[in-house]
C-alpha cells in the first residue's frame, strides 16, 4: 500500500500518478490528452489505433485514494478516476453520495452504435484489468483475467458499443482478485441509452436516479476490513453496513413525480430482499439487458451480485414530507447454523435494514405513467436451441473449502470439450446448484432468458423466490440452493474465449469461473 502523508490533499491523487507516471512513457496521457497522439504511451498489450476514431474517447485510471466515506478519518479506497478526452462530457461523471460526500461512483454513459476508445491506467500496486459487465464485446475488449496488466501500465479498449439500452456496469477482472479490487472501491455504472428508449421519455436527467448497493465492514479507524477468516472466503463476505453510492445513510430529497431508480447490487457476495416501507410494489421496467417488454409489478425484489432492475418510482401520491424508505432483508449466500451443520440458505439478517431513504418535497404533484409497452426483445427460440432437448449441465458444487463448477475450477486458457460452442448457434444451458449456497451465475458477452426455474430451493432463501424478474434479458442468474434454471442464449457475432462465474466475488477468486470458447464453423 503506498499510503503518502499528503493523500488527503484534493490534488494528492493527481500528483501522486503523475510521480508514477512519469517513471513509464505515458506521463502525456493525463497532461494532456494531447500526447496521445504521439507514440509515446505505447507501452501496453494493447495500443491505440489510429484510423479508429472514437466518437467518445476516455481515460479511466484505477488508484489509490483516501475519501471521507463516514464521519471522522477518511477511508483508504481504491477508485476510478478519469476525464473525458473527447465527446460530451457526461460520458463519464461521478455519482455524489450525498449533499456534502464525496463524488466516489462512475457513472460511463454511451449510446448504442457510438465508437469508444477508453484509456485504462492501472496506477493500483497490483495487476489489474476492467470487464465491462453485460457488453456484447470482442475477446480482447471483454476484461479477461489473461489481460491483466501490471502497475503503470495502460490497456487501451476500442469498442462499438452493441447493446441494447440499459444499466450495465464495470469493475476490474484479475483472477483471485477481484473481490478485494471491488471491495475497495472499484465499481462503477455503464449506462447505455439508444433510440428505442429515448423515444419512450422515461424520467431522465436528476430523475434517472443510478443507485449502488454495496456493504462494508469498518474497522474503529474507517477502514475497510475484507476477509478475516478463511471461513468468509467459503460463504462469501458480507459487510456489516450497506452503503448505497459510497453513502453509509443514503437520503435523498425527492419530487412528487416519477423517477427511474436503476437498482444494482454491487455487493461482493450478499443477495437483498428489497421492499418499500409504504407498501407499495415495485414496478419493474428493465433488468441486467435492458428494458422489459412491458412493465412487471413484484412486491419484493430479488438482487443477487451484479443484478440490476430498472424500476419506475412514483411519488406523485405521497404526501409532502413522507419518507418512504427502501428496506431490505439481506440473504448470506449460507449461514452456518450451530455445530457446524450449515442452514441452507438461512437469511443472514432476518430482519428488514433500511438501505435507502427518499424525503418527498412539497411542490405540486405530476401525474405520470409508465408506457404500456417498453420494447421488444431480440429473437430468440427454444425451437432454434441446437441442444433443445439435452441442456449443456452446469453442475455447481462446493467441497473442502473449494468452489467448482462441473468438478473443475479456473484455469486461465482451459476450455474443456463440452465448454465449446458454435459461433451463430443458441443453446440451452442448465446451472444445476448441487451446492447448500445460492449462486449469482454470469455468462459473460451476452444476454440470455430464463426459460424454467425449479422451486426446489429451501430454507429462508425460498422466500427470494417472489422477488425474481425471470422476464427479462439477464446476465446473471440467481440460482438457489438446490434448484436448476434452464437458460437459452445465441452465441453471436464473436468467436473467442468468455467466461462464465459466480458472481459471488469470493467464489470467482477460489476459481469457480471457466471459460467458455465460441469457435467459428471451419
Ligand atoms: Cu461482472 Cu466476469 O463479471
Ligand atoms: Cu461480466
Ligand atoms: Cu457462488
């Protein structure tokens, strides 16, 4: 840890990379942006190219920094930071805690169809490298862990974006390391708009509210505390405060009017049962892909890691000076209950924690509604699946302190045989948990449908159940101890390595991650 005495200082961050930068060749790079075109910061696996013309140029750099997340001393965090090189400068903002807390969460935004180029500088004291979660993106774009790269050191990412409008989000992908780097602070929205969405005039602008959940165990001097005991590395770890947008007590002051709340559980390992203290249901207009066909109405909201759900919120009804309050039952992945004999799927804090409060203003109310129909999904048919009648098993299972997927764990370029899939092909894919934990399970460089769920789970995790938004594109699957969802996905466009985790960040630095290899007809 290169903890400096001045870290507190606002500039301190800056002149701290700039002293790293300079011992390497892109010092240019963060002057600038001018010496980018020089060939000087030609120092990456991955260079610029020049007849690429990005419509939106990026630099994002991962550092170390000192922030005041709570009251008292500043928490040592681990962050993106950045500026917007070329095009409008809302393609990459930082999301405010709170009226007086810092400006800690990135939010990217970009348009489908829109050319990026994103400058990634690891000024972190260890190997890094950003995945870019949800985005249907080539191989060497996608964040592997085989990419990573060491301290002072850039990646340069080119990509038209391919993806329907929707909360995606990024973090970095180094293998066993994730969980800490993500832990510490680095996480942050991609928000993709295009012109289907636009044409439906969502609330937008201050009433197109991104919110991260996350929890986090402080330690008596505001640090974090991560993994203590072996154990936590098993059950995945759960903090003891939940911060939404790095705020420990998020408030916020809202209008009589509609928002769209982009719900997204950054979390390292825990699931929440969300509801809203009012009564009310949730109205779920997108999930993980983008938005739904139409709206959905749930009373609870399952959220597994790396879940979204796009809901629209109306407080036209409330009263001016209501507090409605989102709350939230949070689900250890496995509670270990007494003798040693696991629970399965036992709900780590029982009772509801409050996670966000929204204070209703005075102003007049506007009445609005959700349109009726969203949007339309891209085809795709379980007649079309190539495997139709024999889904390709995921078995997840977990023993002596290891996590497998299939028996196997992680191995940087292994694919197995039946890890192969056609380029052009759809398929159907079975996570079957043979584990007492549920699993958030991701397939990375695609979005799929859920097409069947057994109710086998059990234990408190059952009640989730109530909570899932099976109806729309997702890239990852809450899978409950016992049961077996079936999935349908088409391998399109790319052929290359993916991979495909628990997105519990633990179990996917133990290795329960494989890739997966889409090879091209020959
Ligand atoms: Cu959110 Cu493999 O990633
Ligand atoms: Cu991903
Ligand atoms: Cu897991």
């Amino acid at each position: 840890m290169n903890d400096n005495s001045d870290a507190g200082r606002p500039d301190a961050g800056r002149r701290r990379f700039l002293k790293q930068a300079g011992t390497v060749a892109f010092g240019g790079l963060l002057l600038g942006g001018k010496a980018l075109a020089s060939a000087e910061h030609a120092i990456s696996p991955a260079e610029a190219t020049p007849d690429f013309n990005p419509d939106v140029e990026i630099e994002l750099a991962a550092v170390v920094d000192e922030v005041g997340l709570l009251p008292g001393a500043p928490t040592t965090v681990w962050r993106f930071t950045g500026r917007v090189l070329r095009g409008s400068t809302d393609a990459l903002t930082f999301l405010k805690s709170s009226d007086h807390g810092p400006s800690f969460v990135p939010v990217l935004r970009m348009r489908r169809g829109q050319k990026v180029r994103i400058f990634f500088a690891n000024r972190l004291p260890e190997k890094s490298i950003v995945h870019w979660h949800g985005l249907h993106i080539v191989q060497r774009m996608d964040g592997h862990p085989m990419y990573a790269i060491g301290t002072g050191k850039l990646y340069v990412y080119e990509f038209v974006v391919d993806n329907r409008a929707g909360t995606y989000w990024f973090h970095p992908h180094p293998h066993e390391r994730t969980g800490f780097q993500v832990y510490r602070g680095l996480a942050g929205f991609l928000l993709v708009s295009d012109d289907e969405e636009d044409a439906l005039k969502l609330p937008r602008g201050t009433f197109d509210l991104p919110l991260v959940i996350q929890d986090r165990t402080f330690d008596s001097r505001n640090q974090f505390v991560y993994l203590q005991f072996m154990m936590e590395r098993m059950m995945g770890f759960m903090g003891e405060r939940v911060l939404v947008n790095a705020a420990p007590d998020y408030t916020r002051a809202v209008e009589r009017t509609a928002y769209r709340m982009r719900l997204f559980n950054g979390s390292n390992a825990t699931a929440y049962r969300l509801s809203l203290t009012d009564g009310r249901p949730f109205l779920v207009i997108g999930t993980d892909g983008g938005l739904l066909e139409q709206p959905v109405t749930r009373r609870t909201l399952a959220l597994g890691v790396g879940e979204r759900a796009d809901v629209w919120m109306d407080f036209a009804a409330a009263q001016s000076g209501d507090e409605i309050a989102l709350i939230a039952q949070s689900f250890a992945p496995m509670m270990s209950g007494g003798g040693g004999m696991p629970m399965m799927g036992r709900a780590a804090n029982p009772a509801p924690r409050v996670i966000a409060r929204f204070r209703v203003g005075s102003g007049a109310a506007a009445k609005s509604s959700p349109p009726a129909r969203l949007s339309k999904f891209p085809a795709l048919h379980l007649r079309d699946a190539v495997n139709r009648g024999r889904p390709r098993r995921i078995h997840m299972s977990m023993m002596r302190g290891q996590a497998f997927l299939n028996g196997r764990i992680f191995d940087t370029e292994a694919v197995a045989d039946d890890e192969r899939v056609r380029l052009g092909t759809t398929e159907v894919w079975e996570f079957v948990n043979d584990s007492p934990m549920a699993h958030p399970m991701h397939v990375h460089n695609l979005q799929f449908r859920v097409i069947e769920r057994s109710d086998a789970a059990v234990g408190d995790a059952a009640s989730l159940s109530a909570g899932f938004t099976d109806e729309g594109l997702k890239d990852v699957v809450l899978v409950l101890p016992g049961q077996r969802v079936k999935v349908l996905m088409k391998f399109e466009d790319h052929a290359g390595l993916y991979l495909y985790h628990c997105h519990i960040l633990e179990h996917e630095d133990l290795g329960m991650m494989r890739n997966y290899r889409v090879e091209a007809k020959d």
